[in-house]
C-alpha cells in the first residue's frame, strides 16, 4: 500500500467523492481502515514521520474530493428551479458542437453563463435551438431566450432525454432564441 502514495491519495480522493454522493457509511469507514492500515505498516517499520505525513495527505485528499463533489452538487442545485420555471435568461458560451436536425439546427456551447433577472450562474454546457446554422465552432455565442428542462421517460424503455444529456455533462436546452452577438476570431 505504501510504495504507491500517488494511488493511495486518487484512491482517497475518489473516495471522498463518493461519501458525499452516497452519503454511505462503509465509504467512510474504507477510508478510515486505509488510513489506519497505512499508518499502522509504517509505524511497524519504524517510519512515524512518513506514517504521520501519508496520513494527514490521505485525509486532505479525502476531504478535498467531498469539497469538490459539494460545489458540483451546489452549483447545479442552485439553478434546478430556473430550469424548472422556465425562464427567460441571457446565456453566454463557446460553440463546441453543431448538430442539424431536421427542422432546427442545435448548438452545444461550453463553458457556460447564463443570467436571470437578478443572478448570474455559471454551467458545464448548454444546447440552444436555432433555426439557421450561420456561426462557426470557436465562436462566443450570446443569446436570450428560455430555459428548458429535458424530458424524462415516459415508461420504461422509453428515451430518457435528461439522462442521455446528462451523461454528456450538458445542463439544459434554450429554446425561443434570440442572438444577442457573436464574438471571436474571424
């Protein structure tokens, strides 16, 4: 266990991750019995310095995973009731991808921000639903228009369109919009 401290600190901060997600106690009691498994082989090797410090490094990083799942899982939380309302908001993006359909073209943005009436928040990405295709991949896209939850199976089996996107790390969709301006290189 301790002739690869590089993995033990990914494993505990995966593990970290997961006892937020889950909120289950065998996570946590698997990272107190790799701590105490580590220190305990090092302190029978005569190493308390280096059991010590593995220690307190396997902790950081377990602490450090439950942070970031905690800001991931807050971030989207806060605009879950904007999605759910519907509102009007005005996004802004980098265009990652293009798909045309059959009647509307949708245009993946990354790195995103979209502004309510009163809050600003930041997202992974965003789909927006346009009419023409007239803007290149690179391009900063900003538009208004209204947010839009995807939909949720019906009966099983059915396409789970939230599902699907969310595996893509995309937030929702925008519909009815308006170009505000497109910036970038030519």
């Amino acid at each position: 266990m301790n002739k690869r401290p590089v993995c033990m600190m990914t494993v505990s901060f995966a593990l970290g991750i997961s006892f937020f997600l889950w909120k289950e106690k065998i996570v946590l009691c698997l990272a107190v019995i790799l701590i105490l498994e580590m220190t305990a082989e090092l302190l029978f090797k005569g190493r308390r310095k280096l059991a010590v410090m593995r220690s307190v490094c396997f902790l950081a990083a377990f602490l450090l995973g439950n942070i970031v799942a905690c800001q991931d899982g807050n971030r989207n939380a806060c605009y879950k009731d904007c999605i759910e309302e519907q509102r009007q908001v005005t996004c802004q993006g980098e265009i990652n991808q293009i798909e045309q359909k059959t009647n509307q073209t949708l245009i993946f943005l990354k790195g995103c921000i979209f502004q309510t009436t009163s809050t600003t928040y930041s997202c992974n990405s965003i789909i927006i639903c346009v009419d023409s295709n007239e803007y290149p991949i690179g391009k900063t896209l900003v538009v208004k228009g209204t947010l839009t939850p995807f939909a949720e199976a019906g009966n099983e089996g059915n396409f789970d369109e939230r599902a699907y996107y969310q595996t893509l790390n995309v937030d929702f969709k925008v519909k009815d919009v308006t170009i505000l301006g497109v910036y970038g290189k030519e």
